[in-house]
C-alpha cells in the first residue's frame, strides 16, 4: 500500500550491472554551479576580508538554478526505474510478521532480473532495506514520509527515465478483495503504460480489473516521466499472499509487468531502443 542505492544494467554487452551510490551522483551533479573549479577549494585570487581569510562568496545574478537540471551526459538514459515502495522504518502494509516492503523488495529484484534479460537499461532506487527519506536531497519536508516520497520521485526526475513503476501490496479488512491494480498519472502515456500492464497482469490472475486514475498520489504527480503504481495482489487475500510470497509465483507475476512493460516501450519507441 501507499502511505541510497541505485543498479543500472545493461545485459548485451558485458552481461554484468554497474552499481554505484545514487546519492554520491546526485552530490556531484545536481549542487548548482559546481565544477572541478569549485570543487578544488578556494582560489588565490578570490577577495579577502581584511584579516585575510576569504570573502564569503557573493551570489551569482539571474535566475536560481532548477530543482531537476538537465541529466549528465556519463549517465545513461534508463529504459525503466523501478520505485521498490517502503523500506527501512516504514514497512508498508502487513500480515502477521509479513511485511509489505519485503515483497516489494523481492519483486523489484526479481523485475530487474527479467527486464534486464529482455536487454533492457533498468534502475532501481532501493536495494536493501532502509529508507529513501534517509538520502533525501530535494524537498527538505519536516515528514519523514514526505522526506521519502520526494526523494523517489526527484530521483525519477533526475535520471529522467523511459518510464517509472512503483511496486506496491494492497491490503484491506476483507479478505475477499484479491487481483492487480495499476494506478496511472493524467497523462496519455501513462494511461497506456497502466493498461498495458493491468492487461498483462490480468492474464497472470484470470482477473478483469481497470486501472484507476491516482489523483491524490504524491509519485504521480510529481514524476514527470510517464509513471505508474502496481499493485500487485492484496496481502488481506491468502490467495494473492501465496503468489506474492513464493519465488516460482514471483517471477511469474514480475513477467507479466515486464511484458506490459516491454509492450509499451514499443509502441512509443523504435525496437532497437526498446528491446
């Protein structure tokens, strides 16, 4: 339910994933106006103060830098961000000791595993369990939980990827309730992306669901690529519990949001962009 780290892997090639600290890449290239310059420490020839010691420095005129500036050129455009929901003190919805960011977590890496397969440029914003409000380095909110929600999706906006599924566990009283739901952004695009991918996943429960417009949801509204909320069975259903529970059944349903996925890409790009 709703209430760092980051891989990046390309398969062709070397058939090995790069993996290095989001938060250090944010620190080197979103801080406005720096450069190898800046970063070397003060030069001799900056103003000082009559005891010597340099003048604080005077702020540059015009406009203040974006929140989100342009990606850097050494960072691949992803073909898909994974947003893995939850995470360290925030352990989303639950059953018994089960826990929902556990699964989520779980299903993240069994999504790479089979994107990557597919041969497609894939991140994922969490890899372990803790929280992304801990690396927060956009939106300074005094919450914890908006903490978190700004830094997945500034980090969405930063690598500014193909696309964005966010992985999450429904859970409610009744244990009736059961199946797939993907909740989409206004946008056309993401529209499709949800269809596509409720399809798929429809396929995989023999259900009939329809994705839902998210209106009050933070990730969508502030992602700017075309982003959408899986949920992916209800952990209330004892049902939906087992599939999202064992390993045969987890990759099963991670197939089946990769082939929505897949679908999409493909229709809005070329086959040699999108696999």
């Amino acid at each position: 339910m709703l209430t760092g780290l980051t891989r990046f892997g390309k398969r062709p090639a070397s058939r090995s994933a790069l993996v290095f600290g989001l938060s250090a890449v944010l620190l080197l290239t979103i801080l406005p106006g720096s450069s190898p310059a800046s970063a070397a420490g003060t030069s001799a020839n900056a103003p000082r103060t009559e005891t010597g010691t340099p003048a604080p420095a005077k702020p540059e005129a015009g406009p203040s830098a974006p929140l989100y500036p342009e990606r850097p050129h050494w960072i691949p455009q992803m073909d898909v961000l994974i947003d893995v929901g939850h995470g360290g003190i925030d352990g989303g919805a639950t059953h018994g000791d089960i826990l929902e960011k556990d699964i989520n977590l779980a299903m993240a890496k069994q999504l790479y595993a089979v994107l990557q397969e597919r041969d497609l440029l894939v991140s994922i914003n969490r890899i372990g369990d803790y929280a992304l409000s801990d690396d927060n380095l956009f939106h300074k909110f005094r919450s914890r939980h908006k903490r978190d929600l700004a830094q997945r999706s500034g980090i969405a906006n930063r690598l500014q990827p193909k696309l964005m599924v966010s992985l999450h566990v429904n859970s409610v009283r009744s244990s009736s309730a059961s199946g797939p739901l993907v909740l989409h952004q206004k946008s056309d695009e993401s529209k499709r992306l949800a269809g596509l991918i409720q399809q798929q996943m429809n396929r995989y429960y023999g259900t009939e669901e329809t994705p839902e417009f998210g209106r009050k949801y933070y990730i969508l509204n502030q992602s700017k690529c075309p982003t959408v909320i899986v949920e992916m069975g209800y952990l209330s259903n004892a049902g939906d519990r087992q599939r999202l529970l064992a390993p045969a059944e987890q990759r099963k349903l991670a197939e089946s949001i990769a082939d929505g996925i897949q679908l999409f890409l493909r229709e809005a790009y070329s086959d040699d962009q999108a696999g």
